[in-house]
C-alpha cells in the first residue's frame, strides 16, 4: 500500500471526475481512429472498455475512495465473472485493499474526535493502517488498561462528497452503455445515496453490529467483535481485534472445511432473511474471516463491517418463501407469480422475455433437485446460467428496476453464491431451504 492524501472537497474529487472523463473521452477518439482506419466499425462500449480505460478508471476510483470506489466495487463485483479476464483482473483491484491516507490526514481525523492529546490514551497505536477500504482505514490499538483494539477511522470528505461521487459515478456508467440511457435509474440512485450516509455513520454502525451480536451470541459458528463506546464516535469505530485470517486461506483448505464454511454462509444468509428480517447486505470477501479452532471443525467465521445493515419487511421474506417454495416444486405458474410479487416480472414485460425469464429461474431452480449435495465446483452449470443470463440481459426491449430491497437481496445471495463457488464446496442446499419452508 501506498499513501496517498484522500481529496477531500468536492472541487478536487469534481476535478478528477472530470479529468477522468476526458481522459477516457481522449483514449475512445484514438482507439477509434485507429480502428476506423483499419477498416473496422467498433462499437462504443468496445471503445470504452479497453484494459487502459478500464485501469484508468479503477486506478481514479481507487484514489478518489468513499462512494465512488464502493459504487465501484458494487460494478466490480457484478461484473468480475462476466467481463474479459484481463478486464476482471483489472477490475478485482476495487475489491483488494485501499491505499491508506497520510499521517497527516489521519491525525487530523482523530485529533477532531478524539481531542489532541488522544495518543496518551494508549499503550500502543500502529499509524500504519492493517486493512484500508472504500470508507475508512483500520489501526491496531493497545489501550493502557490492555484492550486490544481494531479502530476504523473514517476518511476526511467522505460524507460531504456522498451525493455528488454517485451522481459522478452514474455518469460515467452511463458513458460505458453499462446503463441505458432509457432506463430511470433515479430511484435506485436516491437509495444508493441513503444507504452510503448510513453506512459512512459508525455510530449506526455500531448499533448494527450490536445488534447482530446478540442475534447470533449463541451460535459457536460465528463471531463478532465488540464495540468499545468509549473510543467510538461517529467517524471513528473501535472494536476488539480478533486475531484472524482471510477467508480466502479456506480456498485450498481440505474439502470437509470449505464445505462446512460455505454451509454456514448460506444458512446464516437464510437465517438473516427468514428469521432476523436483518441483513448484513455487503457480501465482500473481506468482510469474512476465520478464526482458526483449536481442533479441525472448530473454527468461526468472524463477520465484519454492518454499516450496510438493511431490515426486510415480513412480506418480502413470504415472497421470498413462495419463489423458492416454486423452485423445489418445479412449479412454472408459481413462479410467474412470485416473481411479480417480488417486482421482478410484470405486463410489461413481452411474452418471448417472460418465457426466457422463467426458462432462467427453472435452469437455477435445477441446481436444488441435484441430488443431497450441489456441488459449486461444477463450473459448467455456473457457466451456463451465466450465458443464459446474458442473453438476457442483451436484449434490451424493456427494461425493469426491481424495488431496492430486492436488489439488496440479489446482492447478498449473489455475492454468498460466488463465494460457495470459489470455494468448490458442495452444499445441501435443498436441506438448508426446507427448514424455512412449509412442509413441501
């Protein structure tokens, strides 16, 4: 990691948005040149999409931090199984590790909150950040009377430039064609906003991850760290650091392992929507990691970051219940039915796209009727649904926005099924979804 001093008022991030886009703009009119010269007629997205731009961008969002690299992230990780794979690669680089902010920066940030002479609170305060993301950057801390701390510390600018980084980024999505023009996006964009103040509020944070930890205080799976109030404000969040490692250790684990760990996060997934109506919506690798158990099947998930915490309605969750309750039955009308409900079919959609949205949800509902265990590191079925999808996707006669606590829930479940993919597990799902069902 590399400091670098996070712009901070919104002339300067205005700034770099716009020598952004006229650096893309300069990149598209030679590439295109170049092309048109060699007798080819690219199109724009093409133009648009080239591993320069594509680095351009992700290096820009990286620097700018805050709602444009989540908003970004959100894209990357969408994206990161369907773009080329020199592009994926690029892209992956929003979903690693910030660069921190500079001593400077830091100081000014704590001295504001934690008054000046906060240092003398400490036995020991690490300048040099552990983990630094879209929003804030985590220190290591050793209080005088021994609490080993993990302190997130939010980035300066970060809730003033909210509205204008999602309004910047949209604009730069629509520029790529990764949103028509036609379709209003408005609504999803004013949500965006909200969810992105929530979510840079550490004190609404804390709450959230108060109260997961005690919705989950009984289960041995899973473990959460605990708020420290007395260092804990609204820009900086102190929690008990819990020695741990990444997720992604568990990749090339032994199969006993990766299977337990996926069964786990589905489950807890499922828990989150039928049992807790509350969801930790943000399904980023980073915010999973593992606390090795003294002995094999002993270990816990540690589960991280609760700022975009989203409570569900009773009756999404029963449309949720009839969707997969189709599924297990193999029930086509059942379907078409939740699927309305759910805001993810209507009249307006033409019967041929109907018929292939329903052809798409028959081939995912498959995935439950393989037997006891689906087995993730079957990549040709991914591979399939993922063409399918497309194809879907290209067609662009209609468009729909589905209502946002929809898409939060296509977010987490998407997210929890990339991670089962990566892990090559093999899950009983089908068992996993009776327990919240009626008896099918």
């Amino acid at each position: 990691m590399r400091d670098r001093p996070v712009p901070s008022s919104r002339f300067s991030r205005l700034t770099r948005f716009g020598g952004l886009a006229s650096g893309l703009a300069g990149n598209v009119f030679l590439e295109g040149a170049g092309r048109l010269a060699a007798g080819q007629r690219p199109r724009l997205s093409e133009l648009l999409l080239t591993p320069s731009n594509v680095r351009r961008v992700t290096d820009q969002l990286s620097e700018l931090r805050g709602a444009a690299m989540k908003l970004g992230q959100l894209v990357s990780m969408d994206a990161g199984d369907i773009l080329p794979p020199e592009l994926a690669e690029i892209m992956g680089r929003l979903r690693s590790d910030a660069d921190p902010m500079p001593k400077q920066q830091l100081e000014t940030v704590l001295t504001r909150n934690w008054g000046r002479d906060w240092r003398h609170r400490f036995e020991f305060f690490q300048d040099r950040p552990i983990a630094a993301a879209s929003i804030g950057q985590v220190h290591r801390a050793l209080t005088h009377d021994g609490r080993d701390l993990a302190v997130k510390v939010q980035y300066p600018g970060i809730v003033r430039s909210i509205d204008s980084d999602v309004d910047n980024v949209a604009t730069l999505l629509r520029m790529t064609g990764l949103i028509p023009r036609q379709l209003d996006v408005s609504p999803l964009l004013a949500e965006a906003k909200r969810q992105l103040h929530e979510e840079a509020d550490y004190e609404h944070e804390a709450r959230c991850l108060n109260r997961f930890r005690k919705l989950l205080k009984d289960d041995p799976r899973f473990l959460i760290p605990e708020v420290h109030d007395d260092f804990s404000t609204r820009e900086v969040l102190a929690m008990s650091h819990v020695d741990s490692a990444p997720l992604e250790t568990l990749f090339t684990a032994d199969p006993e392992t990766r299977d337990r760990t996926a069964a786990n996060l589905i489950e807890l997934a499922l828990n989150e929507l039928f049992a807790f109506r509350t969801m930790q919506t943000d399904p980023n690798l980073a915010n999973f990691r593992i606390e090795r158990g003294v002995t094999p099947g002993t270990e816990r998930i540690v589960l991280l970051d609760f700022g975009a915490t989203r409570s569900f309605p009773e009756k999404l969750a029963e449309d949720c219940r009839s969707l997969l309750q189709a599924a297990l039955m193999e029930d086509r009308e059942a379907a078409d039915r939740a699927l309305r409900e759910l805001g993810l079919l209507d009249d307006r959609v033409p019967a041929r796209k109907r018929v292939q949205i329903l052809d798409l949800f028959e081939l995912a509902a498959g995935l439950l009727q393989h037997g006891d265990r689906f087995d993730f590191g079957e990549e040709e079925i991914f591979r399939t649904m993922r063409e399918e999808g497309m194809k879907l996707a290209e067609d662009r006669q209609v468009y729909l926005v589905p209502p946002v606590d929809t898409l939060f829930l296509q977010r987490k479940f998407g997210g929890i099924y990339l991670l089962c993919l990566r892990l090559r597990a093999r899950v009983d799902a089908r068992g996993l979804l009776k327990k919240h069902l009626p008896a099918v």
